[in-house]
C-alpha cells in the first residue's frame, strides 16, 4: 500500500486525483470517529530540523515561540507532543525537546488514535515527503494533517537557492497538496501565493484546501533566546553610537539585498557621508562573492561590522545604539526582522513589495527597487529625516505569540 500510494503521488496520477483518493479512504475530519477511551488526544508537532539544528533564522524562532507556549499552556484536552523524522527513520517522539522530558516516550515511533493531530510546524521540505506512507497510516486512523506554509520562494524564484532545494520543495508542496487536511500561513500574501499556485499547478479549486493565516509574535525574550556577548561588546557598542549606524538582520543570501545596500554604502562613504552598517546575520548560501566583499572590506570594523555569530542578547543591546533598521530583502514570507524592528520602535527603511505593505504599518519609510544611486539617495534622506525627528513612532499594537497560538488552534479546529 505504502510503495503504492508513493509511486500513485508523485509518479502516475495527478495531485488533484490522489487528494481525492486519500480523502476517500481516510474520510473528512468532521467524520472521523473519535475514540472515547483516550482522555487526551495528541497534537504532534514536526520538529524535525530545529531538532538537530538550531539555525536561529525567523522560522526556527518561530518554531521555539509557538512550542514554548504550546508546552507551557497546552489546549484542553489535548498533549503537546514534539515529534521528528531523519533520512533514516520516520516520524518518532521528541524525548526532550526543548528541555521539556515526555514520559515513557524516549525517541520512539508515533502512536496514533483517531482524534490526532499532525502539525507541520517545522520547515521539514526534504523530509516530509520521504514518509507519506506514515501519513496516509496515520489519516487511515483518523489523524488530520495541517501544514505551515511560511512560503514558497524557491518555487516562485528558484534563482535565489539550490537546486537541491528547489527539488525539496517541489516534492514537499505536492505532498502538502495531496495529504494535508488544512495549510497555515503566515501573511495574507502568502495564502494568495498559494492559492494561487495550488490552482495552475494542481488544478485546485480556491476552497480544495482551506488555508489559514496566523500572526506572530514578536518578544525575542518568549522564544528561547540565544544568550553570549563578544568580549569587545562594550567597544563594539561605544564605536557604533558615536556616528549615526544603520542596522540590517538577517542570511546573508541572495533575496535579502546585502549586495545592492553595500554598493549604496560604498557611494554614500565615497561621498563623506560618516555612517556605519552593522549586519547581523550568518552565512548563506550563493553569496561567496558577497561574503569575501563583506568580510575583507576596507571598511570592515571602521564603517561595516558583519557580526556572523550575535546571540539574541547582543542584538537587543545592537537595537539601542543604531539609527534605524535598513531592510532590503526582495522576498519574504513575513519578516519577522520588521516586527522586531517595530518593537523596539526604531526607524525603518524597507523595499516596497506587497509583503511588506501588508504588515509594515504607517510609519516606516519605503525605498522602490532601483540602483545602488538611487538606494543611497533614500537612505540618505531617509537618516536626515531620523535626525531632524520627523519619522512616526510605530503606534499599532504587534501580536503576541498567544495571539499568533490562539489563531494557529483556531486552524486546527481546537479552539
């Protein structure tokens, strides 16, 4: 049955035919019988990357908030079950995950009643797929499968990552379409990309997959934070508050605009202009040529501090010296670089895509895609403004992760 469905997937039949085919075998959630003797029903949460590797990135943040509420104040009726798979083995229990210990469940398979439910909280894309065979196990028992979704960029520009990547994504999103009972995602855009790609690709129809949007919080400090300070923190701090610094967080890969917001530097110092960079974020991938400019520059720890390693703790101390928050990435699923940035109430200057426009609020700044020319002209109006006082305070009131929680059990039909 297993080897069958896998070749009926991705092989012989269309993802439209094979929902239809899942959903006929394992019935619609409203149907499934529950069993009245099982007190509490599991709610399975895919941590299977977080789990060997923290990256630090938004989503992985995302992850550490949503479980550390989770695990703290789970929803009646239900045990929040931290779960992972690898290229070795399918889906078993995560025994202390997050340092919280589960009882008499030491990393071992995943029991299932009808009632379950399978969250794909991580970003598993080259995982998921391998174990649709587990899935379609669990949705023959009355288990319902609900995916985030927190974008589909190395699908709409596959340029900007590997090919193995790519790859991934491919399988993962066909294997969001054909087994998932609901998606979440993460801004409203985000749900009309996939709408909209499930419908030329699949062939869906708008109500084939209900998808739902969850806000997210942004208290660093309800994430888990990393903690650690270089040992020349306090030099590092007293050299960028002496002169107006520009701060920019994130990958250094190629969506995040690193390489045209360093050209526009190079022109604003070639132009006397006294002002330092400071980037946060660690390497990426298909940016060598980027890194060895960022890392051998002339400027570098004069006017360009790239800090490859800040902990949380460093950052939050960074945000109360710089000037504002430069944010240039040409695709984002959300960009949780911006609430934070809001947060901390700080200036803001960030590339006019619609992402953007859907969660900046009033009072930041945009820049149009253009030159490196042009960049340097609005972000040197843009810190003349900062310094005269005529930037907004951010007034609108930013989600929590209780609030990002509460809507995400909404999707799954628990609150």
């Amino acid at each position: 049955m297993g080897f069958f469905w896998y070749r009926l997937a991705f092989n012989v039949i269309s993802a439209w035919s094979a929902r239809q085919q899942v959903i006929a075998f394992s019935g619609s959630i409203r149907n499934r019988e529950i069993d009245a003797d099982v007190k509490e029903r599991q709610l399975l949460i895919d941590v299977s990357v977080i789990i060997n590797h923290d990256a630090r990135t938004g989503i992985q943040r995302v992850v550490r908030g949503i479980m550390m509420y989770l695990l703290a104040s789970p929803p009646k009726g239900y045990c929040i079950r931290p779960i992972f798979a690898t290229k070795r083995h399918g889906y078993r229990y995560a025994s202390n995950f997050l340092n919280h210990p589960l009882k008499n469940n030491k990393n071992s398979k995943v029991q299932v009643n009808a009632g379950d439910i399978f969250l794909g909280l991580d970003l598993a894309a080259h995982l998921l797929p391998r174990y649709q065979t587990q899935l379609i196990d669990w949705k023959k028992k009355g288990v319902s499968v609900h995916i985030v979704v927190y974008d589909l960029l190395p699908l709409l520009h596959p340029e900007w990552f590997s090919n193995k990547t790519v790859k991934n994504f491919r399988r993962w999103i066909k294997t969001v379409a054909i087994f998932a009972d609901s998606a979440v995602c993460i801004s409203q855009c985000g749900k009309a990309e996939l709408e909209t790609m499930l419908a030329e690709k699949f062939g869906f129809t708008k109500d084939a997959l209900p998808i739902g949007v969850i806000p997210l919080g942004v208290e660093i400090d309800e994430s888990l934070p990393s903690h650690g300070l270089p040992e020349n923190v306090d030099y590092i701090l007293s050299v960028l508050e002496k002169k107006p610094t520009v701060l920019m967080v994130g990958t250094i890969e190629p969506r995040k605009g690193y390489g045209q917001v360093l050209d526009a530097f190079e022109k604003l110092w070639q132009e006397h202009h006294d002002i330092n960079l400071v980037i946060v974020g660690r390497s990426g991938w298909k940016t060598e040529s980027l890194q060895r400019r960022l890392r051998f520059h002339v400027q570098s720890e004069k006017r360009l501090w790239w800090l490859d390693d800040a902990s949380d703790e460093f950052l939050k101390q960074l945000y109360t010296v710089v000037e504002g928050v430069l944010i240039a990435s040409e695709g984002e699923g959300f960009g949780l670089p911006l609430m934070e940035a809001i947060g901390h109430n700080k200036p803001i200057l960030i590339r006019d895509i619609p992402v953007f426009r859907e969660s900046a609020g009033t009072a930041v700044t945009f820049f149009s895609n253009g030159s490196p020319d042009s960049l340097a002209i609005s972000i040197a109006n843009w810190l003349e403004q900062i310094q005269m006082g005529l930037t907004q305070s951010h007034k609108e009131p930013l989600p929590s992760w209780q609030d990002g929680v509460q809507k995400l059990l909404t999707c799954l039909s628990i609150a």
